[in-house]
C-alpha cells in the first residue's frame, strides 16, 4: 500500500487465548455505532466494506485498516478482439 489506510475504527481482532484448538485463528469483536459509521462512510458501489489484517512493524499486534484500493479501468479500444496463434 502507498498509502495509509483508514483504521476500521470499531473492528477488533484479538489472537486466540492460549490453550485455544488450532482451528481458532483469533476472535474478531465489533463495537455496534462505530462499526456503522465506518460501513456508512466506506462502502462501495455494491455496499461492501474491504478490511484488511495488518501486523504491527514490532509483530506484537494485529489490526484492521480499510482496503481503499480500487481498480483502474482501461480503455475497451485496447483490449484484443481475437488471440491470433502464431502457426
């Protein structure tokens, strides 16, 4: 990412308690207004928000940014109409 995201102010992602089963990767808590306020202002055309789980640069902590990258569109007069094989 070049740039900073938004934090997901309202999602928390905690590792599993110690003694936890493998198959439980972590526990993920969602504080109601501010999880709302953050969907509000963040969705997309189709109504969804992207998240995206970070580690801190001192591998101590997990959290949750807002993915904001979005597709650039390209020309559809540069897009081949056939794939010629070379035989």
């Amino acid at each position: 990412m070049s740039e900073t995201s938004p934090l997901a102010e309202g999602f928390f992602f905690e590792r599993p308690k110690e003694g936890a089963p493998a198959f439980v990767k972590g526990r993920l808590s969602i504080q109601s207004e501010k999880a709302i306020a953050l969907i509000n202002t963040h969705k997309n055309e189709k109504g969804y928000v992207n998240l995206d789980l970070l580690q801190s640069k001192d591998g101590t902590k997990l959290y949750l940014t807002v993915n904001t990258w979005k597709p650039t569109r390209k020309d559809p007069t540069s897009i081949p109409t056939a794939i010629e094989t070379p035989f």
